[in-house]
C-alpha cells in the first residue's frame, strides 16, 4: 500500500471493513445489553447516537475497534459537534469512574485510566483540527484532570497525557501556519489579455521556454499535486456529507469555517485548466500553436502514465474549452490519435467507467508497488467529490427506527480513507522550482481574454461566432 501516517495505519489497519477485531472484547457484554446497536454478520450496522457514544468509550474489559473509532469520530460530526461528543464522553468517563472507585480495585481503575487516554490520544492524532475548538479544548483537559487523580505512584498516566498534550498542539500550530500560508497565496494572475490587433512582444516567455520536455512538466504537475493533496484531512472532505443536508440542524463549529484547502484544490484544477488554454491562444502563428497543443497533450498522456489523473483530466479540460476547441484550422494539422485516447480514458458516459477502470488499475499497482514512483494515485478531484455526496445522497443517515444508518458511514469512510492513503505518498521526483514558480504564477487570460485571442488568430466562422467577436470589440472599445 502507498505509505500513510501513522495515524492513519494504526487506526484503520489493512482496511476499514467495519468486522469485530478478535481480542478486543465487549463493552458490557455486547450490543444486546443495549439493544440499541445492531450488528449484521459481526459488522456494526445501525444503533442510536448514545448508543455508539457510549460503544466508543472504553472500559476495563473492553476497547472498541480501531476502525469504530476512525469511523465514528469521522461521521459523528454530522449529527453533534466534536466539542458536545467529547463531553459526552467525559460523562460516561466519569459514571464509570465513580463505579470502580466505589469497588475499591486501584489496579482496574489505573487500567481504565489507560484506555482512556489511549483513546484520547487515537482521537487527538486523527482529527486535531477538533480540539482548535476552546470548547472541545476545555472539555479534554477536564477528562484528562479526571483520569490523572488515580496516578499519583510512578505518573505513567500523566506523562501519556503530557505527550498527547504537545503532540496536539504542535499539530494544531502546523495547521494554522499551513492556513495563514494558504490565505496569503493567490491564483495566477489574471491577464486583460491581448487588445486589439495588437502584437504580443517578440521575447514572450511562453510554458515551451521554461520546459520542452512532457515527461518533466508531468512530474512537476504531480509534484504540485501531491503538495496541495497532503494538506486534505479526512474531516475537510466529510464536509461533504455535513454541508449539503440542510435538514440535520447540527453543525460542528469547525465545519462552518470556510476549508481553504479544499478550496484551494479545486482552484488549482481551474487555473491549470485556463493557463493550457492561456499558452494555446495567446500564440500567434499556427505552426506554433499546433506545437503547443501536441506538447500539452503529450504532457497530459504522461501524467496518465504517472498516475496522476487530476492534472491529466484539467489539461483535457483547457483544451476542450471554446476558445481552443474552435481553432478548426490550427486542430487539422495536429495529430490527434493521443488526443483521442486520452478523451476516450475520460469519456464521461456510464459515469466515467474507463477513468475508474484505469484508476482501479493505478491503485492495484500502486497497492503491489516496491517503488515509489509506481505508488502515485492522484484521482480526479472533483469526480471523488461527487462519489462522496452521490453516496451521501441515496442513503438516508437515519433508518425508519430511528437507528443511525452506520453501514452508509463505514462506506463513506473507506472511501475517504482510500483518499487519504493515495495522499501520504512522497513524490519521488526531483523539484524544478523554476517551472513549478512558472506553472504558479504565470498570467493567465480571462474568458473574454481567451475569445479575443482566438478570434484573432482565426476569425469567426458562423453567425453566432460573427455576433460573439462584434459583442466583444464593442466591449473592448468602450472601455477603451
């Protein structure tokens, strides 16, 4: 498998299947003692949301599976804040702990007191964006001054939770200056674009000038990917599933923050898709256009190759935009059999059954992969997102008893966990800062831009073009 983090390894182990982990026993017996947990074949289905509060936290005889964990913490969210879920927990903490104190047994107390930091520490290392939350931060100190009050001969409890405490914090500050970072990049710069029959300079810097070589930009790109990828967290994209339902009136705090960096992803697919059609258009002779559009094609074939089908799906996207898809002229001197390979791998019917067959491939190979370079698996973003919310949408969080349907979120977090696998791999490609600052930050045309551009190396050819391109030089002269 593509290397994860730690975390994610120890919580989720080989997969997220959701089946009881032999030796991990029952808590309180089993669902039954409840009744309101269902299981199916070993496999937590459904059960009310005190019912699986309460199947989290652990006791003396019992530690709940580590994908019950993952899976619950991750889709908790979208029925109660992170901060309400965790003082629930401090409150089941603290009957039980009064129970065994009452029993007198220091040794099961000390043990109870161990599971609970452990799950604290599980919960801190996976999802520490819910404790930047001052309530959820109150809430962890609270239980954690209750569990130290049995510690007093060697500290081992309290030097646990010393370290989850740093940990977390650092975690917490990592974030913050990756979000301060985030908010102080900007999109390309947006060019006005040519005006009027008006020559470009004759040393234009163009992407040809900064690197010939498909197989180069491809790695780039996926250097670029793989950067903005890492910075996703598994509670940014189940904000999918917590935004889109207007009818569950709880919202996690956090969740009403505005997540740059799924913004910030979404964005960089849009830019690269309007700077290939940018390098396209603003090229003046044809013979040199009809270059540029088998270099981007070639590039977008080697990041199919790479595995990197973000980059790949953005490149198809610019080079079908209208302002490029028109330049009937400049597209009859290309040699399009690539071209038409790769529309065929993202050809959009049966709902994208080539791309995911190529990406089932990609993620087998990178699963049986002994090199890094053949663990890359970067899907296209935006299809991902969809799968989530489609997923969301046809199954309902709530089944007529009332029951949380949780089989729904085991698939949602399989899913998601995949994701984040694909994310922790290290690019295994040399870093070319002068064509990653090219691709970040060369100027980009507008949509009016690239129609002008267009129209002016080949005019328009019916009524509606002819209407268009008159619009436009009527606009472009008034502002003038």
């Amino acid at each position: 498998m593509p290397q994860t983090s730690v975390v994610f390894s120890s919580i989720l182990g080989p997969s997220c299947s959701g089946q009881v982990q032999p030796g991990m026993g029952e808590r309180g017996g089993g669902a039954g003692s409840s009744g309101d947990l269902i299981f199916q074949d070993g496999r937590l289905i459904s059960g009310s949301l005190e019912a699986l509060m309460e199947h989290l936290v652990p006791t003396v005889d019992y530690y709940p599976d580590r994908t019950y964990i993952f899976t619950f913490l991750l889709s908790s969210r979208v029925f109660v804040p992170p901060h309400d879920l965790l003082a629930r927990v401090g409150q089941i903490c603290l009957e039980q702990r009064q129970q065994l104190e009452a029993g007198s047994d220091k040794a099961r107390l000390k043990s109870f007191s161990a599971k609970i930091v452990q799950l604290l520490k599980e919960w801190t290392e996976a999802f520490p964006y819910d404790f930047q939350d001052e309530k959820a931060m109150a809430e962890l100190k609270a239980i954690t001054h209750r569990v130290t009050q049995c510690d007093e001969e060697n500290g081992t409890v309290k030097k646990a939770i010393a370290q989850m405490t740093q940990s977390l914090l650092l975690s917490l500050a990592a974030r913050s200056q990756l979000q301060e970072l985030r908010e102080k990049l900007r999109s390309p710069a947006m060019d006005k674009g040519p005006i009027l029959k008006a020559k470009p300079p004759a040393a234009q810097k163009d992407i040809l000038g900064v690197c010939c070589d498909p197989l180069v930009l491809a790695q780039q790109l996926t250097h670029i990917e793989l950067e903005r990828v890492s910075s996703i967290h598994p509670e940014d994209l189940m904000q999918i599933v917590s935004h889109v339902d207007s009818r569950d009136k709880h919202r996690c705090r956090g969740d009403l923050i505005k997540t740059y960096s799924l913004e910030a992803y979404d964005n960089w697919f849009n830019c690269l898709s309007m700077l290939v059609a940018t390098e396209v258009c603003r090229v003046v002779k044809k013979k040199h256009r009809t270059r540029m559009l088998e270099f981007f094609i070639d590039v977008a074939r080697e990041c199919f190759n790479i595995g990197n089908f973000n980059s790949m799906m953005a490149i198809i996207s610019g080079m079908n935009l209208s302002p490029v898809a028109r330049l009937k002229k400049t597209w009859s001197k290309v040699k399009t059999a690539k071209f038409d390979v790769l529309e065929h791998h993202m050809d959009p019917s049966s709902n994208f059954c080539n791309y995911r067959t190529a990406l089932q491939g990609a993620t087998q190979r990178s699963q049986m992969a002994n090199s890094s370079r053949e663990k890359i698996v970067i899907p296209v973003f935006n299809l991902f997102v969809k799968d989530i919310y489609f997923l969301h949408k046809i199954h309902t969080n709530h089944l007529p008893n009332g029951h949380i349907n949780f089989k729904k979120f085991w698939d949602i977090s399989r899913q998601i966990h995949e994701f984040m696998t694909w994310t922790q791999v290290e690019c295994p490609f040399e870093k070319d800062k002068k064509i990653q600052s090219y691709l970040l930050t060369a100027p980009i045309y507008s949509e009016e831009a690239l129609f002008i551009a267009s129209f002016e190396s080949e005019g328009p050819e019916n009524h509606m073009e002819k209407d268009s391109w008159k619009t436009l030089r009527t606009t472009l002269l008034n502002r003038a």
